[in-house]
C-alpha cells in the first residue's frame, strides 16, 4: 500500500517533468560547432551543384571571353584609354575591360544563384531549409556566400586565361593549354550523344583533367620564361569577395519578388542588361559625360559601376574609398531587404504562403 501510493504520488512528478521538457517554450541551444556543420554544408551544396552543371561553368566563361577575344580585339585601335586613375600609362582596351568582365562573371553567377533560389522555392527544397532552426538570416547568407565562393572560381579561371592571352605565346604553347580543357569538352559531348559514360568516370576525368592542367600550366611558365602577371591577381581576391557579396545581396532579394520560374528570365534581363552597360565595365565614365550627361549621372548611380572600380583599383594594389563605402553600403541594404523578404511574418514570402509554395 505504501508503495503504491509512493508511486502515485510521485507519478505526477514525472508527467510534469516530461510535459516541461517537451512543450517548454526554451528552444535547445545550439552551439558553434553546429553552426560551422550547417554552414559548411550549404556552401560545399553550392559548389558540388556547380561542379555538376558543367554547361553553367562554360556558360560562365563564354560571356567573357567573347568580349575579351572579338569585341576588345576589335575595338583596341579605336578604344585605347587615356592615363586615368588608377593607370600610370597608356592601356589596351582589352587590359581596361578585364575589371568589367570579372564584375559580368559575378553578375551573371548572382543572377543564376536567384534562379536555383526560385527553383529551390517551386520544388519545395527551400522550406526544408527554412524550417531548420537556425537564424534565417544565418542561412541566407550561408547561401550567399557559398555563391560568391563559386563566383571567385570562376573570375580566378577567366584571370588565369587572361594571363596567357597577354603573353602571347608562340609555338606549340596554346595548343599545350588546350589539351586537357578540349579533352574534357569532347568527353561530355561524347556522353551527351552516347551516355555510355558513368557520372563517377566524369568525375574523375574532371580531377585528372585539372591536374593535368595545372602541370601543363607550370611547364609553360617555365619553359617559355613567362613574367608574372601585369596585374595583382591577389589583391583582388577581396574586392571580388565584396563585389560578389553586393551583387548577390541584390539577387537573392529578387528572387523573393519573382514568383515563378518562368518569368525570371524577363527580370533577369532587365536586371542585368541596364546594370552592365550602364557602367564603366566597358568605358570610362568621362567618355560617356562627353556623349550624354544623363547617362553619365545614370552611370555614377549605378552600384555595378563602383563594385568594376572597385575591383579596378585593387587589380593594382590600391583601394577607391569612395567605391568601397557605397558597395557596402548597398551591400546592407540589399542583404537587409533580401533577409525581410524571407521573414515568414512580415516578408514578400509570407504573403504568397511560405518558401515552399509555388504561387
């Protein structure tokens, strides 16, 4: 009898004790390390998606390249730029177009990383992530910098052929650079028409074909004596890393205004198109003050324009204050307002019912 009631009266003890633990308002904490887990995760879930689309890294560099080797060509007898900061000298058009082009490797990779977002969002893949219990604003910018990661790779590839288009190599010095990048190009077409070949041996074919590359890179260094480059390709590794940060601040906040996948090649466009060429990515400003003074004024208000003179600058070592206050500027504003859009109770997502519908 005792131990009976010994044991009613302590059975409502333990029911307490487990209705606290699982309806008790304080959330577990999570610690740092679960923070690094999640991050490292979303950023490396960037990096493999690039990885796999192998057609978004060739995409990534046509662009560019285009203007690098038809249009500046083209245009070096009648587009050569005077002795403007931060040029000591006469440059080549092609040399004054470098600064632009990376920021169009940055802007391109911004706007495909708000397309994955749209898809992430009608495929339902987006409210898994959104539901987890970190901060929104944690992920969202996990998510932004595994993007910008991606963008640097491909600026430090487009820098890379640069490189060697400004040598100007004689011989059998092209064709050695263009082995394993045209080896690889006609294995995916190969396994595009047959699709005999494996995702694993595509693999390997890509690590081999790097390491390939990069053996080849160094011997041409050395066997054709190449002087190191006329541009301070580490200085700008920040400068990308900001610029890359704005830009993607202002597509991940689009991808919360557009609705449907289908309708994100519109905006990107009218997106892309005004921001790039209404900038100094492929003239200088005091050319077009010469020809129009609105577009002038249209130019200077331009984000894109400060995030290319920033990048500018840093190519030779020096830092433009000015650009760099307002490219963090719009940094926090974007990044700000991409961050309320999310919010599932006051944001432009809430009103179209959580990340994961499709409306």
């Amino acid at each position: 009898m005792t131990a009976m009631s010994a044991t009613a009266g302590h059975a409502p003890l333990a029911t307490s004790s487990m209705s606290e633990g699982a309806w008790g308002s304080e959330p577990p904490r999570l610690g740092v390390r679960a923070y690094v887990t999640c991050f490292k995760g979303i950023v490396w879930r960037e990096v493999l998606r690039y990885l796999h689309q192998r057609e978004r890294f060739m995409s990534a560099l046509v662009r560019p390249l285009i203007w690098l080797f038809i249009f500046a060509a083209g245009f070096r007898q009648t587009l050569g730029v005077s002795i403007i900061p931060p040029y000591e000298t006469y440059v080549l058009y092609e040399v004054y177009v470098v600064p632009g082009l990376l920021g169009m490797i940055l802007l391109f990779n911004a706007m495909q990383s708000s397309l994955s977002m749209v898809y992430d969002r009608e495929t339902g893949a987006m409210r898994t992530l959104l539901v987890s219990p970190f901060p929104r604003s944690f992920l969202l910018l996990s998510k932004l910098i595994g993007g910008v990661a991606v963008a640097a790779i491909q600026a430090y590839v487009f820098l890379a052929i640069f490189y060697f288009w400004e040598a100007e190599l004689s011989g059998w010095g092209y064709p050695l650079l263009l082995a394993a990048p045209a080896a690889l190009f006609a294995l995916n077409i190969y396994n595009s028409a047959t699709d005999h070949l494996s995702e694993r041996f595509l693999q390997h074919a890509l690590v081999f074909g790097l390491l390939a590359e990069l053996a080849v890179i160094a011997y041409v260094i050395y066997a054709w004596k190449l002087s190191p480059p006329s541009m301070n390709y580490i200085a700008v590794a920040p400068a990308l890393v900001i610029s890359g940060l704005m830009l993607g601040s202002l597509a991940l906040f689009m991808s919360s205004v557009i609705k449907q996948l289908e309708n994100f090649a519109g905006v990107m466009n009218f997106v892309i198109f005004p921001m790039f060429f209404a900038s100094s990515a492929l003239y200088p400003l005091w050319r077009v003050k010469e020809s129009s003074l609105l577009l002038y004024q249209l130019c200077l208000y331009n984000p894109f324009t400060h995030a290319v003179e920033l990048i500018r600058f840093a190519l030779y070592g020096q830092v433009d204050w000015p650009s760099l206050a307002i490219v963090l500027a719009c940094t926090a504003v974007f990044l700000g307002a991409a961050i309320f859009a999310y919010n599932p109770s006051k944001g432009l997502i809430a009103r179209r019912g959580g990340p994961g519908s499709g409306a």
